[in-house]
C-alpha cells in the first residue's frame, strides 16, 4: 500500500511516542519496499527537524510556526495555503518559495510574516506531504534537443495553475501537432532545476474535439472515470441480500421512492390524531460494505458522485446499486425514521431504526397528501432555499434530524456546515443589486445578512429582474463543507446537518449510517451498569439526558482519531467535484458564445481602472471590456461610483447599465472572454478626428 506524509504526520502528536511497528500497522505496511521507504521518509522528516527520535521510538515537533493546509495557485501565480483548522486565514505563499509544489498539494508552510490589518500571513513551503496529481491533461509539443540528438518530447499541463512542462519519456509518437492533447502520468515530480516527467496514458484527440475540456476537468481535479477491475470483481460477489436480523419490518407501510436517477430515499405517510406519521426511509449500505474494504476505500476515494454534463461518475459500482436501491416491491434493508408531526409540521417526536422495507414505486411528483407535508414542513422553516413542492425538503428535514440526534448524544460525525456569505462578493452583489433597483441592505463588509433574505432574493425577484443578478447571488453562497462537530449551515438555516439521504451518492451517509449501527448494537443507555435508569437511544425523548460517552471508550477513541482526516479529505472532493461542475458548465458557455455574431446585451457588474465586467444573459458568461478598447474618449476611473467616465463626453460605464458589447476575443481554457462595446444606434457618433487619447491603465 502507498502512503503519503501526510498520514504519517496524521499518526504522530507531541505527547506521545510511537514506535515504527505500530506506524507500520496503522499504515498497512507488508512488503519490503514499502518498509523501506517508511523508514527513508521517517529519517528525513528527522533530518528536517518535523519528528525526534527517542530510544527507537518517534513523536512530532511542537512548532507554532509550522502550519499544514492545501495550495491553492491562480493562473496568474499568486499563491496561498489555506490551513486544515477552518476558522485559520489563509497564508500568502512569497515569491520562489514553493519548494516545487503545485496546485491543489498539501503541504507545510513555516510562518515568515503575521498578519497585519490589511495583509494575510506570508510563509514558505517547507514540504510537499501529499500530492494531488498523479495524472494530467496537457498539449502535447516537440522540444529542441539539437543535432543528431533523438526527438525530445514535453507535455505543457492545460491548468496554468500546475507546474512548468513535463518531460515525456517511453513515447512513440511519430507525428506530433501542436494541438494534439494528451493524458499523461506523472512519474518523477521536479527535484530542483530538473523538470518532472511522465508518460503517455492516451492521446485525447485535438484541442478543438468536444470530449477534451471533460477529460482535462476529470483529471484536473481527480474524478476517476471508470472503476478498477478489482473494485467491480468485489461488488459482484456481494451476497444478494442482507440478512434481516435485529430489523424492524415495516414492509406493511406504503412506502414510495422519491424521484431521482438512483432510488435511495423513500417516504410513507400514516395519519394520526392531530397530524401525521411521517416515515423518511433510506437505503442500507453500511449493511453490505465492510469498513476497510475494496470497495470501501474507493468509495472513501472517490467521495462522492458526480454528473459531468451527460456522464454519470459513480460513487458505486452497478452491482451494489442494483442490491441497494429501494426498487418497487423489492425487500430492503434500510434506516427508517419515524417521525411524528402536528397538522403545522411542527415536529414533535422521532425515533430512527434498523428496517426492512418494500416500496411500492416511485413518487414522480408530490402529489396529496405528500404535497400538503411538504408545505407545512416549508411554512415551519424547512428547506429555506427550496420551493414547497421540492422533494428535497425530505431529505433536509430528514438530515437536520439525524444531525441533531447526534449532537444530543455528544457524537462527533461529518456534520455538514454552510458558512454565511460575507466579504468582497457581498458586498459587489448588493451594490449591484442597489444599483439595478432591488431593496436591499446598504453595501458595507459587516453586513450579515439572513437565510430568509436569500429566500426572498432567490424564489421571490420581482418579474423582468436581471438573470444576472440571480446567477451572481448564487455564486456568493459558499460551498458546503464538513466538521466533526455541529455547526451552522446557511442554506438550511439549521444548527445541525448529518448527511444521512443519499447513501449512494455520499460517502459521509455511510459514515453516518455506522456510527449509527455502533449505536444500535453497542450503545449505552444509561450512565453506569447498576442504574436502573436508562433512556431510549433511538428516540428524540432522550435529549437533554444524556451525560455520558454512549459508545464503549476503545470505540469512541478509534472513531474519534479517524474522524478528522475523513472530514478533511471529504471537504477537499465536496469543493472538487464542484469546481468541476463549474468548470464544466463555464466551457459549455464559453462555446455557446463564440458562436454569436450579433450584438448582445448585457449588464454592467463591475467596474475597475482597467475595464468593466459585463454580464450577458444568454448564454450567461461574465466578460471584461478593457479601457484600451474605449477609443472614443479618454476615460477616468471614478472609485466612489464607481464609474469610469470620458473626460470630453462624460459617457459613463456604471455598474447596474446596460450596454451592447460583442464578442472580442475567447480565451477557451482559461475561461476568459473579452467584449468590446457597440454603440448604439440612438448616440451621437464621434466626429472624425477628434479620437481621444486611451488612459494608461494597468491589464487586468
């Protein structure tokens, strides 16, 4: 098995020792080599000064000044680290101090600068702990090797964020084209002036053919594409069915599926006195997948599925679906909470079990008495940024329950947590939005600002409003993220969120669903053997109760010790595979616009010394009109505004006007598009001669 420094690190502390039998044991070490390079990388780490040797045994440096996070490069080369503790601020990486590490790697920075009121930390990379591409996207291009040398060949990654070329070796390829793109794996990583090398895994095809940008998004940010044989071989000798021991059986209920390609959430509905018995049923996989498995680690590597445009990248392979999935009249084995509602969805009791369920079908739309649920449940504050006949609404009420009951029994999970929107985006959007008429706060940084304004700004715009304005808010919403201990989400305006609904697609609901079985089968329900009293642990009537650990210490402790790197490493693909979609989605734009011809309107959103930004609608993409294409006038740039205005016409370019702009030049894998003004028909045209000189303004 490979390891990274990264899980060596995980596994030492300052207060304790710890021998290399152990660190061998924990890493899954068995074969020679991989003894080897355990102990050359504990050596280094010594001779670096990370980790001391004391009477054979090794333990970490307390060092203040030490800080581990994840780099994060922009295409223009500014770099930053951002830490592992959520709350900490980013690290400005100075100039030639990257010790050769490339985007998206994690590393250790030492401190050099602490932040001031208007600077972020600065630092330096110490070391690479973990790489975060073993494979890449590039153009393919011949380098001079001079005479009667063999032909040299490099690959120049397509994401600018990466490192310099690569040098391709064990390659026949006769004939190269300058554009041919290829998938390369990386063999060798830089080591000071030499260059990092790699091989040919597949040539792509032509920078202009429709399937590259997804290939270069999938291996830009590690989205396997298929399975190992080995992975598929173990979901297919998976038994057919789970045995139903210890299993509630509520295959009487009438249960029907919530819509959605895979079938893994499911509703019933039993009216009582004054309410309803609502039961949220979700699919069992923790029941077939053994912890530590094949098919566990590349679900935990994966992290969660995904849709690329029309290509479906699973966290399953299609034999453990096809065993999991709630299919109409099929037995199943699930987690079922039932939860017990006023006639104001009002929650007012719940209970979660083990189950066995049989779904009579699939619910293609909330119709009654479902759609009358979802509405009281909406009316209560569930599912802020949903629409009442959003079957999501289940899923988040389900989620927020789960969530709760966990942090009642004093459990830490992977709690999903939105952080509110704050900073620049916020304040940009509001004064946008001020600008185009909307009522909306005073645009100031300390503005906080509520899920119900959201709400009102993202379901309730007034008819006509901007496209652009609503694309824009949604880009201010920051990216779920996850803590091993509850916080506050945003979107779901809920203290408490365990992702519990969908257990095919997540990895953490399969997290959630053990800790849960530990619970079921181990859990302790009173403080001490000898109490008489004891609590339900499956039911909301325990909370408040409980002052005790409810699993047994060596339990707790393993969890406990596990929990943080597989809350790390499930944040990482959450952002990921969202930048991917993001990516994905700004490309299938981009190729949209460069087919227009015709002039386009659009919204101004930004202004700057350099040019103003310019939303189209159709297809939505945000575009830079640079001041050196202003050629009618010389203009200014007014901050307050802001504006910039010719100082001989006083035209102005506000934020929140309009303009017609057409389309200058694309920048296809970058994602940048530069537009150039067309006048109007309606203004006064320039006289001849009189063109004003262009203000000298810095590039974008």
């Amino acid at each position: 098995m490979q390891f990274s420094v990264h899980d060596l690190l995980g596994l030492l502390s300052p207060e304790r020792s710890v021998a290399p039998k152990v660190l061998q044991q924990k890493l899954s070490l068995d074969d020679g080599a991989a003894l080897a390079q355990l102990q050359l990388v504990l050596d280094a780490l010594e001779k670096v000064g990370l980790i001391e040797k004391m009477q054979g045994r090794y333990r970490l440096v307390a060092n203040e000044e030490i800080v581990g996070g994840r780099l994060r490069c922009s295409s223009k080369g500014f770099c930053f680290v951002t830490p592992e503790q959520p709350e900490a601020e980013e690290i400005f990486v100075v100039e030639g101090s990257l010790k050769n590490a490339w985007n998206g790697d994690r590393v250790l920075v030492r401190l050099l600068k602490k932040a001031s009121r208007r600077r972020k930390p600065e630092g330096e990379v110490v070391l690479v702990t973990e790489r975060a591409h073993t494979a890449l996207v590039g153009r393919l291009a011949e380098a001079d090797a001079g005479e009667d040398k063999p032909k040299l060949l490099q690959v120049a990654p397509l994401d600018d964020r990466l490192g310099s070329v690569l040098e391709l070796v064990d390659a026949e390829i006769p004939d190269v084209a300058a554009d041919l793109i290829v998938e390369v794996e990386i063999t060798r990583y830089p080591l000071g002036r030499r260059p990092a090398k790699c091989r040919l895994l597949r040539v792509l095809g032509h920078a202009n053919d429709p399937l590259v940008d997804l290939d270069l998004v999938a291996s830009r940010y590690q989205l396997p594409l298929e399975f190992p044989q080995a992975v598929l071989d173990a979901a297919a000798q998976l038994a057919a069915s789970a045995a139903p021991e210890g299993r509630e059986d509520l295959q009487a209920l009438e249960v029907w599926a919530l819509p959605g390609e895979l079938l893994q959430t499911a509703l019933s509905l039993v009216p009582t006195e004054g309410g309803w018995e609502l039961g949220l049923h979700v699919s069992d996989v923790a029941v077939l997948v053994e912890a530590g498995s094949t098919l566990d680690a590349e679900a935990y590597r994966r992290g969660l599925a995904a849709r690329l445009r029309d290509r479906s990248l699973r966290l399953w392979p299609d034999a453990l679906l096809e065993r999991c999935a709630l299919l109409p009249d099929t037995g199943r084995s699930a987690w079922s909470v039932l939860v017990n509602l006023d006639t104001t969805g009002q929650v007012r009791a719940f209970r979660w079990t083990p189950s066995l369920v049989r779904a009579r079908g699939r619910l293609e739309s909330l119709s009654e008495p479902y759609a009358a649920v979802a509405a009281a449940l909406a009316a209560q504050g569930t599912g802020p940024l949903l629409g009442a006949s959003d079957p999501r609404i289940f899923i988040e009420l389900l989620e927020s329950l789960i969530g709760q009951h966990l942090a009642h029994l004093h459990l830490g999970a992977p709690f999903l947590f939105e952080p509110g929107p704050q900073g620049g985006e916020v304040v940009d959007w509001l004064r946008l939005a001020r600008a185009c008429g909307l009522e909306v706060p005073e645009a100031d940084a300390s503005v906080e600002l509520t899920v119900r304004q959201y709400r009102t700004w993202l379901l309730e715009q007034p008819e006509g409003a901007n496209r652009a304005l609503r694309e824009l808010l949604l880009t201010t919403l920051p990216v779920e993220q996850f803590a091993a201990e509850p916080r506050h989400h945003f979107g779901r305006d809920s203290m408490a969120v365990a992702p519990f609904g969908r257990p095919l697609e997540h990895y953490g609901d399969l997290l959630v669903q053990r800790l849960l079985q530990q619970v079921h089968t181990d859990g302790r329900d009173r403080k001490t053997p000898r109490s008489k009293v004891s609590v339900d642990l499956h039911s909301s009537n325990c909370h408040g109760l409980i002052d005790w650990p409810v699993l047994k210490p060596k339990v707790q402790k393993d969890w406990e010790e596990a929990l943080p790197g597989s809350v790390s490493h499930l944040s990482a693909r959450l952002q990921q595979v969202h930048q991917a979609q993001a990516d994905l989605e700004g490309f299938e734009r981009i190729g949209r616009l460069g087919t227009q011809t015709e002039p386009l309107r659009g919204l101004i959103t930004g202004v700057q010394s350099y040019g103003f930004f310019v939303a189209v609608e159709e297809p939505f993409v945000e575009g830079l009109v640079h001041v050196s294409g202003l050629k009618d006038d010389w203009y200014t740039f007014q901050a307050r505004e802001p504006a910039l205005i010719g100082r001989r016409s006083r035209r102005r370019f506000q934020i929140g006007d309009t303009v017609t702009v057409k389309v200058k030049g694309i920048d296809y894998y970058r994602q940048q598009v530069d537009l150039m003004v067309v006048r109007d028909e309606s203004e006064p045209p320039t006289e001849e001669g009189t063109e004003a000189p262009l203000l000298a303004a810095p590039e974008a």
